[in-house]
C-alpha cells in the first residue's frame, strides 16, 4: 500500500472528526438543505471547526490582506497640510475624501456617489460573485487573518480544537482560553480606537487618549460598546456575520446568473464520486470524496452542493481540493473559479445584455459625478430677490434691488469676503454693515443692496454678474436678475 493511500485513506466521512451535517448530506444523498449548514435540526448552532487553510490562493490571501491592513492602519496618520486624507466625520457632518472636504451642501455629490458605488457592487457581483466577500470585507479579513490565525496558534488545527471543546476545564484549557480571549479584547479594543480615528481624527484621539477616559467618558463608554461589538463578532458570532447579518449573500440569489464567475465544482468531472482505493470503478469521477473542501470552509458549507448563500468565495477549498488532487495524480481545478454555464458547456465569459445595461448605467453616473467633483467650487454663494420686494429709485439717479445673500465656505481656512459688479458699474451695499466672514465649512447669510445708474438699466429684467473674492482672489462668478422700471416710466 502506497504512502498517499494510506494517508488518504484516513480521510472521509468516516472520519470522527468531519461534520455530522455532512455526513447525513453524503450518507442519504441529499443536495438541497432546508437550513444553513451551522444550524441542527433542532435549531441549535452546529460550531465550526475549519482546518488551517494553505496553498496559492491562500498565500495570496494572506498578501492582499496584510496590504488592506496596513492601507486601514496608516491612512489616518496621512495629512495634506495640516488636514487628514481621511476622515468621515459622521457627528460634524463632515467628510475629508483623498484630502478633499466634503459637507452637507454636497449631499447631492455623495447621493450620486453612493448611487454609483451601488451599481458598481451590483455590476460586479453579476460578473464575479462575491469576490468581495472573500478577499476585502474587513469582517473575512479581521476573522480568517488575524482572529482565526490568532486561535491556530494558541489552540491548534481544527482537530486540537475539537479536543480541548471536548476536555473538561482544567489548567492547560483555561490557560489557553484565557491567553486567547484576552488578546481577542485587546484586539477589539484597538480595531475599535482604529475606526473611531476615522470619525474624529487620530489627532483628537491623542489628545482624548493622553487626557484620560474621565475627561471624555461619553466617548470612551462608546469605544468600549463597539471594542464589545467586535469582540461579540469575532469571538463568538463569526460566519453567522456573513449569514445571517449581512445582507449580501441574500442579495447574490438574484445578483448572479449562469455566467457568473464563482467559486464551483465540476462536477461533470468530479461524479460519480468514490473513495480513494486500489481499484476504483470506471464510472468512478476525479473526486474521491475526502471531505477536504468541507474541512477548510469556514461557514460550514460543501461546495460540492453547488452555489449557496453561506459561500463567501474564500478560495480555501479550493486549495485543500488541488493539494487532494496532487496526491492522486489527478489534475488541479476539480473546484475552481468558473461560472456555471463554463461548468456545463464549456463555454468562455460573455457580455450579456444585463451586464451592457449595468455597465451603461454606471459609465453614465461615474461620468456625472465626475463632473460635479471637478466643477465644485471651493465657496457656493446664492443671490436670491429678497421676498416681496421690487425696484427702488435712489436721490442720485440710480435704481436699487435688495438680495438675500447666503455664502458657504467649502474649504479649511477662513474667508473674508467682498463683492463687486464685473459687468457694469455700479456699487453693493451690505445691510447693516455685516462683515463677511465665514470660518472653515461655515455658513453666512446677510442682506445686500446693489444700485446700478438708471441709464444702465434696460426694462424690467437685466442680467447682472457678481463677483466672490476671498481678499484680492477671485473665488466665483454669480449671476442673477436685477428688475428695473418699464421702458418708458419714471
């Protein structure tokens, strides 16, 4: 008996230590479940023991992931003169993009963005599934990367695992409970100070930090209900994020179709499946039903059964089931990124009508919200009639119209405003002598009176331009109508 016999022989649904779900699945035949694969018949979670992942697919992994990380840890340090790159200041109402402030003046921006970005997700998960999922949602890298690798190292691989749940609480257990949990807190803690430096900026978290919790308990009691948030999920809720919670392995069901690119087996390959043994029968597939794939899933699943909610497109089986393949002299890719309709007939990826009506939809938004970021002005100035008002004739000749004036500030720094006429003479007035000031994302409304010769007022309606400056900088060009008397009248 050869070494990969006997190694491969060991492994199967005989095995002790391979799930009970998967067992009834391969014992009775049955490929399609009634209930998500981490819940029992009596409704009780079925915990999830997935073996060490290894192989291609994960080594990239783990790089992309490191990659993300590091992206999410130094953004918050990074500032462009003095001002964060980053920073969604959801209390303020204020968003810092790629060092660009954003407030709530440009909601309609952030609406269309977030239009577009929702295309986007659709667009590409019509295409390729839920890559996404797999390979950039904080909860798969969080988990899979940092608390599972964390659990390996303390508890072992998924079989260890499996044995110290069974032994009773002795010293050793609780040791390794304790060293484990602890640095999943600690973790939380600190994942939960990370994204709080996005909503307040790293600067005001060292200064809240070095003043001490008292100083600032309302915030400090919310970083320790989400540091509880996190470690909740981490420790103790895991896949049931992605399967209950998140409403995207829901949305997939009427997200892909047949040419979409997931993560599937062959089965006109794989079937009909048969041990690994000496002499297999000639209608014997390529899969030799070793359980691998199911081992290493982290929601439970097997993907054999085809497509399902709970598949975030991690890869992992498809490592485990190449290294299975190796070992049998079989080729690679018995489970593989492929669509269904690659799976079936063979056939290449193709541009169907939906993905063109996607791709038009997102084209044409991207290119509209393109625009409005490239056209938005640092300052927004409004001239608007005042209410009820009309012309009036001044003592030197000349005719006046009041204005209501509303001035928002854009940027970071402070402006001292002064308007004058661009297109004919004339003198603006502001009522009551108000200054316009208008500090970093401020607002400032005033009244204004803006007289014109009676000579340079052409009927009842004239066009005038008005200039913004910011000192001696001209910041924007205003138009608005100015009303004078019937040709003819005095």
């Amino acid at each position: 008996m050869s070494d990969t016999f006997k190694e491969l022989k060991t492994i199967g649904t005989d095995n002790p230590d391979f799930y009970e779900e998967d067992k009834l699945i391969t014992e009775t035949g049955v490929s399609f479940r009634d209930r998500v694969t981490n819940i029992d018949k009596q409704g009780k979670r079925i915990w999830v023991y997935p073996k060490k992942p290894k192989g291609k697919f994960h080594q990239w992994r783990v790089v992309t992931s490191i990659i993300l990380i590091a992206v999410l840890v130094i953004l918050p340090f990074i500032k462009i003169n003095g001002n964060p790159f980053v920073l969604l200041d959801i209390l303020q109402r204020k968003f810092i993009i790629f060092g660009v402030v954003f407030w709530p003046q440009d909601f309609h921006i952030f609406a269309l963005s977030f239009l577009a970005l929702v295309v986007f997700v659709v667009l590409f998960t019509a295409v390729y599934g839920r890559i996404w999922c797999g390979w950039a949602c904080p909860q798969t890298i969080f988990m899979e990367m940092v608390f599972r690798k964390i659990e390996y190292w303390i508890e072992g691989d998924y079989k260890q695992q499996i044995e110290l749940d069974k032994t009773p609480m002795d010293g050793n257990k609780f040791l390794k409970r304790f060293a484990k949990h602890s640095i999943f807190i600690i973790l939380s803690f600190l994942i939960a100070n990370l994204f709080l430096s996005y909503i307040i900026g790293i600067d005001h978290l060292g200064l809240m930090v070095s003043e001490g919790p008292f100083e600032h308990f309302a915030t400090f009691a919310a970083v320790v209900l989400f540091s509880g948030a996190f470690y909740f999920v981490f420790a103790w809720f895991r896949e049931q994020a992605c399967t209950y919670v998140c409403p995207y392995g829901r949305l997939q069901s009427v997200l892909i179709d047949k040419n979409t690119i997931v993560v599937g087996y062959d089965y006109k390959r794989g079937e009909i499946r048969e041990k690994f043994k000496k002499s297999r029968s000639a209608e014997a597939g390529d899969c030799i039903d070793c359980g691998a794939c199911v081992r290493v899933c982290p929601t439970g699943i097997d993907i054999r059964n085809g497509t399902q909610l709970e598949c975030v497109n991690c890869t992992a089986c498809i490592d485990a089931c190449d290294e299975v393949m190796d070992k049998v002299n079989r080729p690679r890719k018995l489970i593989k990124y492929a669509s269904m309709e690659n799976l079936e007939k063979g056939t290449k990826f193709k541009l169907t009508p939906r993905l063109m009506v996607y791709t038009t939809i997102l084209v044409v938004l991207l290119g509209i919200v393109t625009y409005l970021m490239t056209t938005r002005s640092e300052v927004e100035a409004t001239f608007l009639k005042a209410k009820g008002s009309t012309f009036q004739y001044t003592d030197d000749n000349h005719i006046a119209n009041i204005y209501t004036l509303t001035i928002i500030n854009k940027t970071f720094n402070k402006m001292d405003i002064h308007l004058k006429l661009l297109d004919m003479p004339g003198t603006i007035k502001i009522i009551g002598d108000k200054k316009l000031s208008v500090g970093a994302g401020g607002i400032v409304d005033a009244t204004i009176l803006v007289e014109l010769n009676r000579n340079d007022v052409k009927g009842t309606r004239n066009n005038i331009q008005i200039g913004v400056y910011n000192g001696d900088v001209l910041i924007q060009k205003a138009s608005t109508g100015f009303t004078g008397p019937v040709p003819g009248m005095r």
